[in-house]
C-alpha cells in the first residue's frame, strides 16, 4: 500500500546564506492507512552543484526536542558571555 503524503514542511536552517550553500531541515506528514500520521525527516546540505542528504530514520527530531536545544545554546552562550 502506498502511503498518502499530507504535508511537507521545509525549514532552511541557514538562511542568510546565499552563497550557493543551505541546510534544509524536510519533514514529510504521510497518512499510513489507519487514520495516524507519521513523519519521515531529512536534513539536506546544498552546495552549489553538490548536496548530501541524512534521512532520519527511526529518530524524530520533535518541537520539544528543538526548544530544549534552543534553551541549552541560550545558556551555553551565556556562560560563554561571562567568561570574556
């Protein structure tokens, strides 16, 4: 059976890069036949011509995961700040 693709979500991580280079951060919604929804994720580097692709699977990068990465850089950055 195929499965149904919903929605794709993409995210440039870096979008004031415009020399040629992104990272993208896909995520793919797709309908698995019993009304639940699951997700296949990828993170894509371009580079002009050239790109690598990392398919995530059997990991969930989730909302809650990427706020509590966000909390850790703000304190990482501010002990860092102390220290000059």
């Amino acid at each position: 059976m195929q499965e149904k693709l919903l929605h794709t979500e993409k995210f440039v991580i870096s979008p004031k890069e415009s020399g040629g280079e992104a990272l993208i951060f896909i995520t793919e919604y797709y309908d698995n036949g019993d009304k639940e929804i699951f997700t296949n994720q990828r993170i894509v580097l371009h580079s002009y011509c050239n790109n690598a692709t990392i398919n995530l699977y059997g990991i969930q990068i989730t909302s809650d995961i990427l706020r509590e990465l966000a909390n850790k850089l703000d304190e990482a950055k501010i002990i860092a700040t102390s220290k000059l």
